[in-house]
C-alpha cells in the first residue's frame, strides 16, 4: 500500500527536497505552495499532485484535506520570516506581526484539525518545521522566533493529546534557502547547509518512526 504524505511550501527549499526524498521511496505526494508556476513544474517532475494556494486561507485548507482523505504523513513546512530587515521588538510592526501569527501558527494548526482524522485513521504523523529561533535569544529574530516557539508548544501539546499519532517539531538548522538569504544575505545563507542533506536526515526520521518529540537535524 502506498504512503501518501502532504507537505506545505514544497516548491523549493527543504519542502521540494524531502518531496524529491518521498518520490524516490514511491510515496503519493500532495504539494501546496503559493507560486502555482513553480509548484506545477515540481509536481510534474515528481508525479504528485499540486493545488497552489495560501495555507491562510480556510477554503484553500479544505481543498488540501479533501485531497488526502487518506493521509499517513502531513508536513507543517510553509512558514515566512516577516518583516525585513529584521526589526528589533522595539519596532515590530504590530499588524506584520499579526499575519505571521497567523500563516507560522494558526495556518499549521487548521490543516492539522482538517486532515486528523485522516491521519488517526492511518496512525499517521506531523512534522512541523520549526527554528532554533524559538529557543535562542536572536537579535532580529523577535518575531519569527516568537511564531515557531508557539508552534513549538503546539506541537508539544499535540503529541500528547494524539498519542497514536507520531509528532515531530523538527529544527532543520540554517539552510541555503531563500529565506535565511533574505534575513541575512546571500553571501552568509551560501556558506548554510544544503537542504537536499537536511531533507535526508529528515527522510531517516519519517522512516524509522520513532516516539514524538524535538528534533534537531544537524
């Protein structure tokens, strides 16, 4: 029987390189992304299914549930960083901060409740991408680190109230990606860890399954 896993952000980044690890082990993969452009052109490479469209918004969520009624893995990966430059707290715009509340923690949390009782059906998992911006004292990483420890805690809180799921907050370290060039500039994110190896470390941890908890890939 075929694994089916729906994974957020998967146009690039560690999102289209644990896409691209799933494909290669013959998993059914449902993607999401905002740029359909991109995401089309990762779908038809790897055989899955892609529906565009912004994690935000309800009806988009219910279309990605309606897409996998039978779901064995859901990956958490979309995320944005917010306002850049990173503003010190002193400054955070208080609506900017708002919307990433809302695409970083409400976001992963409405597609967990629509897509759990496909997922208890199959004693499924979660992975949600969190940062060690949620436990580290960051200058400029106020905000964003702020969204992932709330999600961080919601994961924590998941995994004991669903204990025949297997959940995961998943720390993926600095990767070359276009978000960590945006937050500290390309010439500093080029030195990061390529997120074909992190997206390894994570492909390892789906398969071997073990208890729920935080874990940090490098």
């Amino acid at each position: 029987m075929t694994n089916t896993a729906l994974i957020t952000g998967a146009s690039r980044g560690l999102g289209l390189a644990l896409a691209r690890s799933l494909a290669g082990a013959d998993w059914n993969l449902v993607l999401t992304a905002r740029g359909a452009g991109d995401l089309e052109r990762v779908a038809a490479e790897l055989g899955a299914t892609a529906i565009a469209g912004d994690v935000r918004d309800p009806a988009h969520v219910e279309r990605l549930a309606r897409a996998a009624p039978e779901l064995d893995l859901l990956v958490n990966n979309a995320s944005d960083l917010g306002v850049t430059p990173l503003p010190r707290l002193a400054d955070y715009p208080l609506g900017a901060f708002a919307t990433l509340l809302e695409t970083n923690v409400t976001a992963p949390l409405a597609l967990i409740q629509a897509t759990l009782p496909a997922l208890r059906a199959a004693r499924g998992a979660v992975v949600n991408v969190t940062s060690d911006a949620a436990t580290g004292a960051y200058e400029g990483w106020g905000g964003y680190g702020a969204t992932k420890a709330a999600l961080e805690q919601l994961s924590n809180v998941l995994s004991a109230e669903e204990p025949d799921l297997r959940v995961w907050w998943v720390d993926p370290g600095e990767m070359n990606t276009r978000m960590l060039a945006d937050a500290v500039g390309a010439e500093e994110a080029a030195a990061a860890a390529d997120p074909a190896k992190v997206a390894a470390a994570l492909y390892d941890l789906i398969a071997a399954r073990p208890a729920g908890g935080r874990v940090s890939l490098q």
